[in-house]
C-alpha cells in the first residue's frame, strides 16, 4: 500500500511540530493562561481576571525597567554592531595577522555568560578591580569608582560587558558579508581612485545593508532577552538602576512566589518583543528595492 503524497510531508512534520508544540507552545500557552490568576507555584489557583495586567501598568519598576533595557539597547547597538561593523572593515583588509585578530575578537563569544559575568566582575571590582588600578597607574584617581554599586554608572558598565563579548559575533556576520561584494566593484571602485576607507563608507557598507539590518534586528531583540549579565553581575542593582523585564519577572516568580504576576509581565514583554519585530520587518519591507542593496 503506497502511502498518500499529501500525507507523506506532514508525517516528516510531526515529529518536529510535536517537539515544538511541547517545549514552545504549550508553555506560551500556559504562561498565558496563569498571567490570569493568582497562584505561588504549588497552592490553590484563584482567577483574578485582568488584575496583573492592571497591577503590571501600575507597576513602577516594571515601567522603570523597560526604560533600562532600551537603554541597554542603544548602547549594545552602538558597541556591538557599530564597532563589529568597524572591526570587520578592518579585517577584510587582507593583511598578516588579521587570521589571528579575528579569532581573538571572536574567543568572548565563545565563552559561557556566567563566566564572562564573573570575569567582569572581578574588572570592576573597586578594591582590587582591574580598571581602577589602571585609573591609578595612569594618574586617573577622580576617575575611579564603584562601577557596578554607583547607579550612574552599572548600566553602562553591564553594557560594555554585552559590547565586549559580541563586537566579535557581528563582526563575524559582517565579515562574511564583506566576502560576498563582488571583486569586479571593488577593484572598479580602487581604479577610480578610492582608499581603504572610501571603499568601505561608500562601497562595502550599502552593499551589505541586509546584514546590518539583519543585525539590528537581533541585537534588538536580543537586548529585550538579556538576563545572565544582570543577574550575575547586579542582579538589579544597586536601587534597581539596572533592573530589566527579565530579571524583574524572574524575581517576582522565584522570589518572591507571584508565579501569576510574573506571567503576565512576560505576556507583555513578549508582546513588546513581537510587536517590535513586526514592526521592524514591515518598515524594512516597505522600504524601495533600491534602498536596501
């Protein structure tokens, strides 16, 4: 018995679409439903409607954070893909030792969060913390401070961490990139008289500008799942100048057991995280086909 043609593909599908049901769906769908409630994890459930959404509108903190991750965001956008932008410029410059540079810029990547965290933390640690020795061999005393306990200060402090560890990624990206601009252009380009840095504001960096956007995107979306940074290295702190959604919501469910409230925050996070990308996609399809080549 031969089997249906217009089954066939949906057999294959079902064992991935099963995969995905359970580990993506279902828990969308129940996070969905308990943001709903009012429950501690492992009590009674008592349905409370809106109330979360109402009490999450409310919420300064929640708003607060938000602010911070957006902050967060413009200056991961700034120190990872506008330096990993420049870092692949000079990469794709076919020079001796550039092998070697681009592994070394790309090692952090490799490294497991939590140990990057750790590393950095013992950096901007203010008693015996890398950055403030240097501060004081180089004279910079008024310069020194308590990097991850100064609240004007942990922010950017965390994002030079996330701009350390993935300058090396989006470099990777844009690098490769680089390759695919055809070498009859380039060498037009060089015939008409242009330099190294000619060549790459005017030539190289419009011809990839579907990586750039590519990369927005994910550095974008990537900010709002931040969360191992934070944790480890203040964990909201100090007075919650580096609180974000994730580290927020994680709190109110672990912490302090609001398992319904942490939902709905997530909804909303989820929500804003979607939205953005929707709107982000739409705005760049609407764009001219000549305006993003």
């Amino acid at each position: 018995m031969k089997p249906n043609r217009r089954v066939t593909p949906y057999l294959f599908l079902m064992p991935a679409m099963a995969v995905f049901g359970f580990a993506v769906l279902f828990p969308v769908i129940m996070t969905f439903a308990y943001s709903f409630t009012e429950w501690n994890g492992y009590g009674a459930m008592t349905f409370v409607g809106i109330d979360n959404y109402v009490r999450a509108a409310g919420d300064t903190i929640f708003r607060d954070s938000f602010t911070h991750v957006l902050i967060y965001i413009a200056a991961t956008i700034l120190l990872e893909v506008v330096v990993g932008l420049i870092l692949a410029g000079l990469v794709s410059v076919k020079r001796r030792g550039s092998l070697w540079f681009r592994v070394a810029i790309f090692t952090p990547v490799m490294l497991p969060m939590v140990v990057v965290a750790v590393l950095w933390a013992f950096v901007y640690n203010n008693d015996f913390g890398l950055l403030n020795a240097a501060l004081q061999n180089f004279g910079l005393e008024d310069l020194q401070r308590v990097w991850l306990g100064d609240t004007s200060t942990a922010l950017l402090a965390v994002s030079v961490v996330s701009g350390w560890v993935y300058a090396g990624f989006y470099m990777t990206i844009f690098y490769a990139a680089f390759n695919q601009v055809p070498a009859e252009v380039i060498e037009a380009a060089r015939l008409d008289g242009a330099g190294e840095w000619q060549l790459f504001r005017r030539v190289k960096v419009p011809m990839i500008r579907n990586a750039i956007t590519v990369a927005l995107l994910l550095c974008i979306t990537g900010g709002f799942q931040g969360f191992d940074l934070f944790y480890v290295m203040t964990n909201g702190g100090p007075y919650g100048a580096t609180e974000i959604p994730t580290t927020y919501l994680v709190k109110s469910v672990f912490t302090f057991g609001n398992v319904g409230y942490g939902s709905a925050m997530a909804v909303v996070l989820t929500a804003v995280v979607v939205g953005l990308g929707l709107i982000f996609t739409r705005v760049n399809r609407e764009k001219p086909e000549g305006a993003r080549r």
